[in-house]
C-alpha cells in the first residue's frame, strides 16, 4: 500500500529519464513528452546548459535566505523587465505563490477587495489563488473562500464592463485559459480591458504561469494583445523544470510592496535563479522566438491536415495548442495515447493539450500529429 495522499488520478506507469523531447518509464519504454510537465520543461529535458549550471551552482550555494543580498535575484529580474513596461520583480517557488502575491500586491496597493475573475479560469490551489480560479471543481468542499472575486463568463465584454466599478482593486485572467480548455483572450475582449484600465484605477493582473517564458511565440502572451498588465505572474516555464515563480510589476507599485509586507523563506534562491537565468538567455533571444512561431506554423498545420473534419478544431498560440474533439470526452484518447507511446494532458473534459517542449523538432512534431492521427481516428476508444 501507497504511504502517498492518493491525491492525484497517477497513470499507472512512471517515467524515469528524459532527453529533449523523449522520456522512458521503468520498462524501457519510449515516449514522446507533448506534456512538458505542464509547460515546465521549456528546454525539454536534461538540457545541456540546465543540467551544467545546476552542477556548477550546486557547487557553490543553494540557500542563504532572503536576509541578504541577491546578486542573482538582482540579475535575472533585471533580465526579466528588459524593453518591457514593467520595472521590478519578485521570486517564489511556483505559480499559486505567484497569485498569491498578485492578490495580496493589488489589495494592498488599491486598498479594496473586489478582483474580477473568469469562468473556466485557473490559478492555482492555495486559499487566495483557488478563490480566483472559476471551477467549481477546484473550489469545492474547502468551506468559505476568500470573498470579493467576482466571476465573470470569459471574454464577454458586456458582463465585463457591467461589474468593472469604483470598488474594483482589479481584474485577473490568463491569455490563454490553460485548464479550462485552451481558451484565447478575443481581440475585442482585451481592447476593453485595455480601455478600462486606461479610464479608471483599476489593476490588471496577468497570469502567464502557463503562456509566458516563449510558450506562446513571443516572452509573455500580453506582449500579442493592446493589454498592458500592472503585474505579470509567472512559474512553469521559467525554471525549465526547476521550480520558480514570480511576479513582475510596474513603477507605481514599488513602495507598496515595502520591507515585511511579503516574503518567502525558499522563493528566489540562488539555484533557482541561476536556472532560470539560463532558461530565459536561451528563451528570450529573437530567433528562438521566431523558432518556436515557425514550429507552431508547422504544428498547426499538420493537425489541420491530418483533422479536416468539421468536429475536430484547433485553437491556442505558439506551442500551447489544443485539439478539440467536438464535444466528446478527451479522457479514454489520452489514455490511449499513452499507450501509442505520446503523452498529452486534458484541458477540461473535451479538448487535448499539446505543450511540447520549445524545442521539438518538426520530425517529433510529424510523429506526434501521426500518433493522435493513429489513436483518433483508427483506433476503437471505449468510452
């Protein structure tokens, strides 16, 4: 019997060692990894210069608090703002502390309460973070929530401009709904909180944990919209399977964030930082960039190749793509490609998620498309 919290839904195998875009479980088996950790391993696995640096810091320091001065810290968000809007940074070790921070930073900066928040939206499963998610499946048999969130349906202007009021701190969302479906911000959608933001004091919080570090084609998702967040958090990808977390935030909110106000005993240290210092020198450089647009180009087009049938849809940005499969429950097809040898993760009940490392090759990307093709179309699925 497990000595585990059976509090995962595990699939009944586990993987042992992974190189790029391959991983393999106990039996030597080979798969392709279209799951990335979630859109953790943005360099794919055991890359070269991660697994360098690691060594290479872990030689010299791991932890020494936050007391003390971070040259690291100091570098990395220096790295992180450049030729952006936003001015300073904060680290933590994942994407709910990230929220959390967002929450606590426009509360107090704002001095209200009310955040407005989106259905099917997902930011995590701490107290604050959960009470900003908008499923039910996350939020129940916790007892109370945090109050003030107000949900909202996602990319509905008319609701959106019905409760943006004066006693509104801010408004929360992700650019693209990750668990909730992959779901994109509309155009219209985010001129209106862009036009919000500009005709009042209300904040608006961007939760890139998923989309940001080059995901989407460009360093943050917001930088493809007229949306110009007063904070950024951001987790996942920018340790590249190490886990970081952050927040970035403007000008206007240095002094809020005072001496005491926050803080985190783990959150930025120095082997954290030098990770991610190397994930995003690779990551944020314009031809990688451009790179992982090309990729998505080719993905895309080879999922609409191989599923021209009405039923089937494609939709997302960059290297976060779903494959919608018309209303049908995603859950026996991921199952049963883990068994055709490629790892996927649902986005809801009915659409599959394919976050490939940034790094994929078009040959992986052809075997991929080639799997799901095998496995969606050929293959008899009980559901």
């Amino acid at each position: 019997m497990s000595a585990l919290f059976q509090n995962y839904a595990r699939r009944p195998f586990a993987i042992v060692e992974g190189k790029g875009t391959e991983v393999f479980d106990t039996t030597g088996k080979r798969y392709l990894d279209f799951t990335s950790g979630i859109a953790v391993c943005s360099l794919g696995h055991a890359h070269p210069s991660i697994v360098e640096t690691i060594q290479k810091q872990s030689q010299k320091l791991w932890h020494i608090s936050n007391l003390f001065e971070s040259p690291g810290q100091e570098k990395l968000a220096a790295s992180l703002v450049e030729d952006l809007h936003l001015s300073y940074a904060f680290f933590c070790n994942s994407g709910a502390e990230a929220n959390e921070a967002a929450i606590k930073l426009v509360r107090k900066h704002t001095g209200k309460h009310k955040i407005i928040v989106f259905e099917q939206s997902f930011h995590g499963r701490t107290f604050g973070a959960m009470s900003a998610t908008g499923q039910d499946k996350v939020r129940n048999g916790f007892g109370p929530l945090v109050s003030e969130f107000v949900t909202l349906p996602f990319n509905d202007v008319t609701a959106l401009k019905a409760a943006a009021d004066a006693d509104t701190a801010a408004i929360m969302l992700e650019m693209i709904q990750g668990e909730g479906g992959v779901n994109p911000v509309t155009e219209e959608f985010a001129k209106a909180i862009h036009e919000i933001q500009q005709s009042s004091d209300i904040l608006v919080i961007v939760d890139e944990v998923q989309t940001g570090i080059g995901r989407t084609g460009t360093r943050f998702a917001f930088e493809q919209t007229v949306i110009k967040p007063d904070i950024v958090s951001m987790a996942k990808g920018l340790g590249g399977g190490f886990p970081i977390g952050g927040i970035l935030g403007t000008e206007k909110l240095f002094n809020t964030f005072s001496a005491g106000t926050h803080g985190t005993t783990f959150g930025g240290n120095p082997l954290g930082v030098a990770v991610a210092q190397t994930v995003i020198d690779q990551i944020f450089n314009d031809a990688f960039l451009d790179n992982v647009k090309q990729k998505s180009a080719y993905f895309v087009n080879k999922l609409e190749e191989a599923f021209p049938e009405e039923k089937y849809s494609v939709q997302g940005k960059g290297l976060m793509l779903g494959l919608s499969l018309g209303g049908e429950d995603v859950a026996p097809y991921v199952a049963a490609l883990d068994e055709a040898g490629l790892l996927t993760v649902a986005a809801g009940p009915k659409v599959i998620r394919l976050l490939p490392p940034l790094t994929v090759s078009e040959q992986e990307i052809d075997e991929a498309v080639n799997l799901l093709k095998g496995v969606l179309k050929e293959e008899q699925v009980s559901i």
